[in-house]
C-alpha cells in the first residue's frame, strides 16, 4: 500500500468535510460517515496488495517447474499479476 492508514483516515475525514462544507451530502453522524468512507477507501487500496498475495501464493506452488525451466520470478510475477487483474477486471496503479 502506497498511502498510510493514518493519512487514508485523514482523507476520508476531509472528503466528508468538504462534501457536507458543499451541501452536497447530508449525514447524521458526520464521524460515522467518516469512518465508512474510510474503511471503504482501506479496502479500495488493499485490493492490489491482495492480488500479490494471490500471486505469491500462485508462484509458490509452480515454484520447482519454475526452477526447472529456468523462468525468471520477477518476469512470471508481472504476467501472473496481469493476467489476474484482467480477469478480476481490475484497474491498477
């Protein structure tokens, strides 16, 4: 993950602020809200964390035929990672 917790907990809490600064939302419980869009932004930015994981997991299994036909790690680790995030239809960084 490329953006601490901290600053995701921060930009969910302006993006509320601003939002509601706009008239744009309304909400009850502006710290609850907050605390979604947090969570919400969390999972959004975890997803490519959990898709190397998938890889890694992938790779480990395949590694000895790996070793056998002298394929780089590092070169099956982006192909393995693209087919994925074509399947998942994921959009990544």
């Amino acid at each position: 993950m490329l953006l601490s917790r901290d600053y995701v907990g921060y930009m969910a809490g302006e993006v509320v602020k601003r939002l509601l600064a706009a008239k744009m939302i309304e909400a009850p419980s502006p710290a609850t809200l907050a605390q979604r869009v947090r969570a919400a932004m969390q999972d959004e930015i975890s997803v490519e964390d959990r898709l190397n994981e998938k890889v890694r997991e992938i790779l480990t299994k395949h590694a000895d035929e790996m070793r056998r036909t002298g394929v780089e790690y590092q070169e099956m680790f982006k192909k393995v990672k693209g087919e994925l995030a074509r399947q998942g239809k994921l959009i990544l960084r």
